[in-house]
C-alpha cells in the first residue's frame, strides 16, 4: 500500500486534509468529501457546503455511540410508549429504504457557545470539539457517567450537525457512507469522527458521478479511494 490510492489518502487524512470516497456502484453510487472531525475550520465546513450539494454529517465510530450512549433514531422513532402517544411515528416507520435495512442516524448537536448553529463558524466548533471531546474521553478511559455529562456541558440537542454512528460490527455488518467514513480515520490513526458530506451534480438531481469526482479530486489534489480499497485494507489487515 506504500503509493497506492489508499496509502496517499490515509496519509493526506492522517495530516488533517481531505479525501474522497465513493461507496459502490452496488449500493447508493455516491462520493462523500470527508475530513477528520477535528480539522473542521469555517473554511472546511464552507468547502463541503459549496462544492457537495448533500446533507453534512459527522459519521462516528460504535464506540464513540458507546461512550456516549447515542441512541439510533430509528429505535427512539419505533419505540412502542412514543409511537402511542405520537401515532404519526407509526406512519412514518422506516421500513423502505433501498440501500439498506437500516438508517445511520442518531442525534443531531450543536455546540453550547453557538448562535443559531447553522453557520460555517458555528457548524466548524460543533464539529471540531466534539472531535476533540471524544479523544480526551476515549484516552481517559471515561466510563459512560463521564462521558454523558462532559458532552451535556459542551452540547445540547437537536442541532445543525447530524450524527451517524457506525453499525456494531463495522464492514461485516454493513457498508455505508458511516462505515466509509469511520474507517479511514482509523486507518488513518485519527478519533473514528469524520465530517463529510455527500457530492451532487450541479443541477442537484443526481450524485456526482464518479468520473467527475476524481476529476474534482485531481484538480484540488484530493486523494480518492473506493469502498472496496477500503474493505481489501480491512480484510488483509
């Protein structure tokens, strides 16, 4: 891997610069813009609002979901005592998607020192610091109490910034865009946080193909890899 695609996006990832990853023509044929949760500046957040189109995210690691305690949406939105007193979630129930069985997403953060949360600022510190946050926490070895009152200081609920968290089991349960996301931050030897969002075509109907991807990577020097580069790493890991 010493000058393979993967080994250059690692290393670029590794020094806090972007990468692009496209998923699979199997599965929801998109590209994601990814950099490490803690590099987040305005500057990033602006670059991913600009140049992607698709919803940002902060794809996180099972365990960051453990040391916290985050909940999957999907489980609060079916939970027979809310579905009882809001029917309308028994309506809603996600049990439609075409790529998968199951959606990523948990609870949505902003940062407690943010204005309305929304901005390149205010979404840039949401990011960074929890990044930052789940790193001190995870090198403490902070138990689940800690943990759950260090992120209620600094956070509240529902935010600007979405978060996914990887399914337990990683690659061998699922291959989504979180499972994409999160690996090549471990690969990378970073905190399993990473911001990305998807890319559109300017018209905003469709995904970037992946042609025009690697031509938007090659003309900003962004590395791109595959999902396969990275469940080969996985697997012969």
């Amino acid at each position: 891997m010493s000058d393979s695609p993967l080994a250059r996006a690692v290393g670029a990832f590794s020094r806090g610069e972007p990468v692009l990853v496209f998923d699979s023509d199997f599965r929801e044929q998109e590209t994601d813009l990814l950099w490490p949760a803690t590099a987040a500046t305005p500057k990033v957040m602006r670059q991913l609002r600009q140049d992607c189109g698709g919803l940002l995210f902060l794809a996180l690691g099972d365990e960051v979901g453990d040391l916290f305690g985050l909940p999957y949406l999907q489980d609060i939105h079916t939970h027979s005592e809310l579905v009882a007193e809001n029917p309308v979630l028994g309506e809603l129930i996600t049990d439609d998607l075409q790529y998968d069985t199951r959606s990523a997403f948990t609870l949505s953060l902003n940062h407690r020192e943010t204005y309305t949360g929304i901005t390149d600022h205010d979404r840039a510190l949401t990011t960074r610091r929890f990044g930052e946050l789940t790193h001190e926490l995870l090198a403490k070895d902070a138990d689940l109490q800690e943990a759950i009152a260090a992120l209620g200081a600094e956070f509240r609920t529902p935010g600007h910034i979405p978060l996914c968290r990887e399914s337990s089991g990683g690659f061998a349960s699922r291959q989504g865009h979180t499972e994409l996301a999160v690996a090549i931050a471990r690969l990378a030897g970073m905190v399993p946080c990473t911001i990305g969002a998807e890319m559109l075509q300017p018209d905003g109907d469709r995904a970037l193909s992946q042609q025009d991807a690697r031509a938007y990577g090659e003309d900003r020097g962004i590395p791109f890899v595959t999902g396969a580069d990275l469940l080969s790493a996985f697997e012969q890991a």
